[in-house]
C-alpha cells in the first residue's frame, strides 16, 4: 500500500512473526523468484478452490461463466513492462483479468497483464478454459465474431451485446439485406412489442450466424445514450448521427447462439445483466483489498504486492460466496459482499491464513461462525425492491420466471 514503507514492513514482520530483516534484504527478497513463487499460488489456489454442492441448477448449462478486467494506473517508470493507454494518463497500467462460475462460484481465471493486453485478444488466449456446455455472458469487448466462433466450436453457448460497429444482416430469399433497425423499432412501438427475436448474420465477410433477441429500453435511458453519443461525436468533429444509429439506440441487442428453450425470450436481458454482478466485485477490490493502492517501487515489488492482494481476495472470496449461498438457501438472505468483505479484511485475516495454509481450523466450523455474524451484520439492504443477483440468476435458469 502507498502508506506502508520497507521499514514499517520490517517492523510487522519482527512483530507478527519474530523474523529480524534490514530493509536492503526485504527489498532485496522482492525479485523475480518471489513474483513465480506467488504467480503459481495464485494458480495453486484455483485449482484447488473450496466448492460447495451445486444448490444452482441449471437444465441446459454446465456452468454460467462471466469476465471482465479492472484496470488502474502504475508509475510510468514499469511503462516498458506494463504499457498504458498513453494520453493524459500514466504510460504505464495493470489490467487484471477475473472469470468465475456464477453457479458455484468458481474461480476459472485470475491474471495480472498490461493493459494494452486487449480484452479481445485474452478472450482467444484464453478459450481453452470453455468447456462444452458453459453459457458464456460477457462484454462487448470480449466478443468479436472470431470469439463467438470458437465458443460455439467447443459446444458451448455465450450471450453477450451487438457491437455498434457490427454490420447485421437479415436473408431474404437468397439474398443479405442489411437489418432495418428504424423499421424495426416503429414495427415494434406500433405493436406495443417489448421483444422480438431474428435470425442474423454477423459481418459483411463473415456471415456468423446467430440468434438475436431485441428488447426496446425505456425513454431515459435512450435519451442519456443519444446525448453521449452526440457529445462523442462533437468531440471527434464529426456530424449528426444517422437514423439507424438513433432507432439501435432505442434497443438492446443480444446475440446468443442458446435456443429459445435454453434461454426464453423474455428472461435474455434479466440474465446478461447478472453480468454487472462483476463490476461490484471489482468495487470491492479496489476500496476494501486496496489492490490499485500502489506507489512507485521497483517492478517486482510492485507485483508481488498486487499478487499478495489478489491471494487475499482468493481466500476470502470462497468463505463469502459459500456463507452467501448457504443463507440464501437456507433463509433466502442475501448478503453484502461490500460488508462481509470490510469485515474479513479488519477481523478475519489472520484466521483465513490458519484456515488455508496452517489448517487449524476446519473450513465448516468457520464459516458457521461466520454465516452467524453475516445473518446480522452483512444483509444487504434491498432498495426499491430490487431483485438481487440470486433472484434474476433463479429466474432466469427457470423457463417461466420473470421479475421486474
């Protein structure tokens, strides 16, 4: 952290664990050995997650899959190892990459990389971690059609938005027809449709086949997309947006190559937006772990402190996911991974290091104590009355279900 010197390190090291080390050494210690070493528990500790029994269950998926990256800014001194975006910003930044199964709450991918290591790009990289059968929701960024191929080539399933770039054709007889979005939209105000479902194909060249389902968004959320749009665009210098780019942005467009049965119509939007449960998670990260909360030291000291986090956030993350599940099932409870998180970082470290690395407490035993404390201490506060993540993930693997 920015606040913690080598001294100050030295000192809770004497303190805590009776090791008597000058600064020079510790400094010394942060070395490339260290980094591998932790690099390979971060690895270590995917592989063999605590994973309690399946209470989520699915018809049609394996597993429900969902990443995205978090970034932040490091001192342009490391920008040969870790490039940035350059612009007004550091020439240097992280982009950690996170998957994990929103059925059981497995880890499946935890990566430090630069951040010119595009989303696009990790997502081929990283294709070997789809099994057959995984649904695969993810961002814009991720899905080129070169990604949604290869998904579709392992027999899995994904779901994710249209890019605006994107070029959308329909078949009329023979013949690909560019999609009418300004047709569709007044087809479906006329009709008072909130949904409808084509048969597409994806770019110009490619003509990926899919499926999309089109929901119509409410008239703030047009207005606040059409005034960015047009802000964006006045930076660039550039004109009016077209009638097409104004009737797409009365819609949401989703592609998934799932049937109607794996995922109805109607509960399209309600699952991708499980989706932004990984923006939370990203929040936790940086204002309870402190894992962008870095200064500017030397490149192996500055990785092994965000590795070191990043183990943290391993153990803590499966003691809050199984106490999560088990009170939702066992109460319908839901807890605040914000609160639950705050409390394990100030009252719980040292036991998840005697519950992981020295085993001398039994994982059940800690996690009935700490479901006790989270039944009254880390509820979440349901506003407007919301549904939570469980509530659309319940409703969205049921063929029926719906809320609002």
């Amino acid at each position: 952290m920015k606040s913690e010197s080598l001294n100050d390190l030295c000192v809770d090291l004497n303190l805590q664990y009776g090791v008597e080390i000058t600064k020079q050494s510790l400094h010394e210690r942060f070395n490339q050995y260290a980094f591998v070493f932790l690099k390979v528990a971060i690895q270590e500790l995917i592989q063999k997650q605590i994973v309690l029994p399946q209470r989520f269950k699915p018809l049609h998926f394996l597993r429900i899959l969902i990443k995205d990256s978090t970034c932040f800014q490091i001192d342009e001194s490391l920008e040969d190892y870790y490039p940035g975006s350059g612009g007004s910003g550091s020439g240097a930044s992280i982009r950690i990459q996170f998957e994990y199964d929103l059925l059981v709450g497995q880890v499946t991918d935890l990566s430090i990389n630069a951040f010119n290591d595009q989303d696009a790009t990790n997502s081929i990289a990283t294709i070997e971690l789809t099994r057959a059968g995984d649904l695969v929701i993810r961002d814009l960024a991720y899905m080129s059609i070169e990604v949604l191929q290869a998904i579709a080539d392992r027999f899995a399933f994904y779901l994710c938005r249209a890019s605006p770039s994107t070029t959308i054709y329909e078949k009329k007889g023979d013949k690909y027809c560019k999609l009418d979005f300004a047709g569709i939209f007044k087809h479906m105000q006329k009709n008072r449709l909130q949904t409808l479902e084509k048969e597409v194909y994806l770019g110009a060249e490619d003509r990926f086949q899919t499926r999309m389902v089109l929901h119509r968004l409410p008239p703030e959320v047009v207005s606040t997309r059409l005034r960015k749009a047009r802000e964006n665009k006045k930076k660039k210098g550039g004109g009016e947006l077209t009638d097409e780019y104004i009737a797409r942005a009365h819609l949401n467009l989703f592609l998934t190559n799932a049937t109607i049965e794996q995922i109805p119509t109607r509960n399209t939007w309600q699952l991708y937006r499980l989706r932004w449960q990984i923006e939370l998670v990203f929040k936790v990260w940086k204002s309870i772990w402190k894992v962008d909360d870095v200064k500017k030291v030397s490149r192996y000291r500055l990785e092994c402190y965000i590795l070191s986090r990043l183990i943290l956030i391993m153990l803590g993350w499966q003691v809050i996911w199984s106490a999560a599940v088990c009170l939702y099932h066992a109460e319908g409870k839901v807890i605040s991974v914000f609160k639950a998180a705050k409390t394990l970082l100030r009252n719980y470290v040292g036991d998840l290091a005697k519950l992981f690395l020295l085993k001398t407490r039994t994982f059940l035993d800690f996690l009935k104590e700490f479901c006790t404390l989270s039944r009254s201490n880390h509820l979440l506060e349901k506003r407007q009355k919301r549904p939570t993540s469980f509530d659309l993930l319940i409703s969205s693997l049921n063929p029926g279900g719906q809320v609002s």
